[in-house]
C-alpha cells in the first residue's frame, strides 16, 4: 500500500512538471495565422499541385486509419485475453526458459505480431507512393530497411523487457522508483546517441565539400551561436524524392545534415532557410525540451503502470497474475499502444508550435520571406504534401504547421516589416 501512495505522489509531482515544462518552455504565443489569411495563401499556390497533394493524402488516408485500427484491434485481442497468455506460456515451455527469457522471447512475439498485421497496410501505403513517384527504392531495398529496423526493435524492445521484467522480479513492490528513474536517464542519453547510432543504418553520410554554401551554413549558425560539429550530406537519393535537412545530436554530436536530394533541387537560398529553421530549434533547445518531456512522460509512465499493476480485474482477462508475471506481457503491450496513441496528437500538438516557433526564427535570420514562400512551395510540391489538411488530420497527425499556416505566417511577417 505505502508503494501505491508513493508512486501516486511521484506521479503527480512529474505531471505537474511536465505541465509547467509544456507552459513555460512550449511558444504557446506565437498565434496560428487566421483562415483567411491561409486561404489566401492557398489560392496563390498551383491549383493542379494542391489537387495531386489532396489525392494523394486522399489515397493514403484510409491505408493509415485501417492500418491504425487493425493494429489496435489486435493489440486488445491479445492483451485483454488469455491469448497472448498461451502464447508466452507456450513459448516459455517449447524454450525450457525460466521466467525472464519466457517474459523476453514472448512480448518480442507479441509485438512482432502486431508488427506482421499492421505490415500490409504499411505497404499498400508504399505502393501508393511508389506510384506517385515519392519513393524510388525497390522492395528489396524496403526489406533491407525492415530488416535492419526489426533488428534495432528486437534490440531496444527486448532490452526494455529485461530491464523490467528483472526489476518486478527483485523488486516486487519498489520496481517503479528505479525503473522509472532508468527510463528518464536512458530517454536523455537515447535522444543524444540515436543520431549518431541509428542514422548510419540507414544513410550515408558525407562531409559537404568547401562551398559557398557551405560556408554560409557555418556563418548562420555561428550568428546563431548555435556550435556544429559537422556539415554532412545524406544520400537520401537513393531511397526517394523527398526533400529535408535537420540539425540533430546535443552538444559535441551536434551536425547540420542535409539530404542530397535538396542540394540538386533547391537553390542555395532555399537550402539556407531550410537550414536556418533547423538552426532555430537549436538555438531553442527544441531537442532537449522533447527528451526532457519524453523522460519526464517515461518515469510518469512508470509510476502510473505501477498503479495500474494494483488493479486486478485487466490481469484476470489476460490469464495473468500481475506486472511480474510474463504472462502479462500482451497487456503491457496493449497498454504502452493506447499510451502511444492517446498522446501522439498531444506530442504533435506541442511540435506544431515548436516549429512555428523554428519558421519564425528563420525568417527573422535570414530576413527573406520571399525565399520561404518559394521553398514552402517547393518543398510541398516535392513530397507532394496536402498542403490544406482538414482539422482532424492535422490535429491527429500533423507535427508541423500546414504550407497554408507556414505561408500566411510568411505573408504576415513581410506585412509587420
Ligand atoms: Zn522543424
């Protein structure tokens, strides 16, 4: 019982933190631009590129729902019944593992599951873009990139199972204090060697050779005070179309990398802004706020899962007797996919303002609205984006402002100059 009323007190102290994060350090106040003022902008736009992205968007957005929603059918059907039980136990006897490889071996099963029934919509959807022209690479190419992504997940997940499962284990009722405390460290140290770990896997990167560009790169961000490692370009070429760059990595890991794709599309100005955004969420700490949130929402996660674990009844459905039992494991599973999903549009919801924030500072730096009207349109054109999506999608999906947002917020900054 003293546990419960601990981990509900550490609960509540990290909520009311990550609230006052969110209030103080979230731009709540630059303001979305009006509708007419997006509306404008849309009609400047070519009405035949705002059709194809509409059709598109059209074409993926049933893929995306039913992909979603099969998903979390499945996903319940094996935490709130005895199935993903069997499997375990199954599992565990066929093995002759005792209880922690049992607990591993089965959630990466449950999961690997989920994963197989949400595959064909991921590749319909692919299908789709492949016809559209946004992806190039092959299906072999794609199942290279599944396979070296399923490997990445049997590391993390399976990890993440030993690590808690052999917390319950020891600590039956004070696994949450250390286990949440693990998951905020590992959240911070993850968002600092992911970019530098992770993205090798799945492009090449390059140093950009001595250019003006490349010097003028260097000069924004040393105006912004921002310190860069590296200049890099990525041969995201050979996957497909789309156009992008990002600053990513913490201090002494921090690069500017750019994809290939925007080097041969864009002109220098258009590649400058794009970075001079990317530029902006450094110079706001925009990836330490998002680890610092998502390691705050981790140790949360925790304590609330603890709580969780005092409520018989979901263990009863699933054929389990608790948190430690790895019979357990298709209900946590199910649980960490709602979590997942109920705050995915709470995630973008900050995001979108995170980076309205990262737009202004590019047009402020640069001082050339003209410059991003024309990448906002570019880069539209390019990934064939729906440049006006209905609200719902946006709330749900949506990680940046619309092009109509980023254009009106463009119209409005020439207008206060
Ligand atoms: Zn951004």
């Amino acid at each position: 019982m003293a546990s419960l009323v601990g981990a509900a007190v550490v609960a509540a102290v990290l909520l009311v933190a990550a609230g006052v994060v969110v209030g103080v350090a979230v731009p709540w106040r630059i303001p979305v631009p009006p509708r007419t003022a997006q509306l404008a902008a849309l009609a400047r736009l070519p009405a035949e590129q705002v059709a194809r992205g509409r059709a598109l968007a059209a074409e993926l957005r049933p893929l995306r729902y039913a992909g979603l929603l099969v998903e979390l059918v499945a996903v319940l059907v094996l935490g709130l019944t005895p199935l993903a039980a069997r499997l375990v136990t199954a599992i565990g006897d066929a093995v002759g593992a005792g209880r922690l490889v049992t607990a591993v071996l089965g959630g990466l099963a449950v999961v690997a599951i989920v994963e197989l029934v949400g595959l064909p919509f991921a590749a319909r959807r692919r299908a789709v873009l492949r016809r559209y022209g946004l992806i190039t690479q092959g299906w072999a190419g794609w199942a290279v990139d599944l396979g070296r992504g399923a490997v990445l997940g049997i590391v993390f997940v399976g990890a993440a199972l030993a690590g808690f499962f052999a917390a319950t284990g020891a600590w039956p009722h004070a696994w949450w204090a250390p286990v949440a405390g693990a998951a905020a460290i590992l959240t911070l140290l993850l968002s600092m060697v992911f970019p530098v770990l992770v993205e090798p896997l799945f492009n090449r990167f390059t140093p950009m050779p001595d250019s003006p560009l490349r010097d003028d790169l260097l000069a924004l961000a040393a105006a912004d005070r921002v310190r860069v490692r590296a200049v890099l370009v990525a041969d995201a070429s050979r996957r497909g179309s789309a156009v992008n760059a990002y600053v990513s990595g913490l201090g002494p890991t921090r690069r500017i990398v750019v994809f290939d794709t925007l080097l041969s599309a864009a002109p220098d100005a258009e590649t400058r802004l794009v970075v001079a955004h990317e530029l902006g969420h450094a110079r706001h700490h925009d990836v330490p706020l998002a680890a610092g949130l998502g390691a705050l929402g981790a140790a949360c996660g925790c304590c609330l899962l603890h709580l969780f674990g005092a409520w018989h009844a979901p263990f009863a459905l699933a054929g389990a007797t608790g948190l430690a039992d790895p019979r357990a494991v298709g209900l946590l599973v199910a649980l960490l996919t709602v979590a997942q999903l109920v705050l995915g549009p709470v995630g973008n919801l900050v995001s979108r303002r995170v980076e309205a924030r990262a737009d202004r500072h590019a047009l402020r730096t640069t001082g050339d609205p003209a410059t991003f009207a024309a990448m906002q349109g570019r880069l539209a054109l390019r990934n064939l984006a729906d440049v006006d999506p209905g609200r719902v999608a946006q709330t749900l999906f949506g990680s940046h402002p619309s092009t109509v947002q980023r254009l009106a917020a463009a119209d409005e900054f020439t207008a206060d100059r």
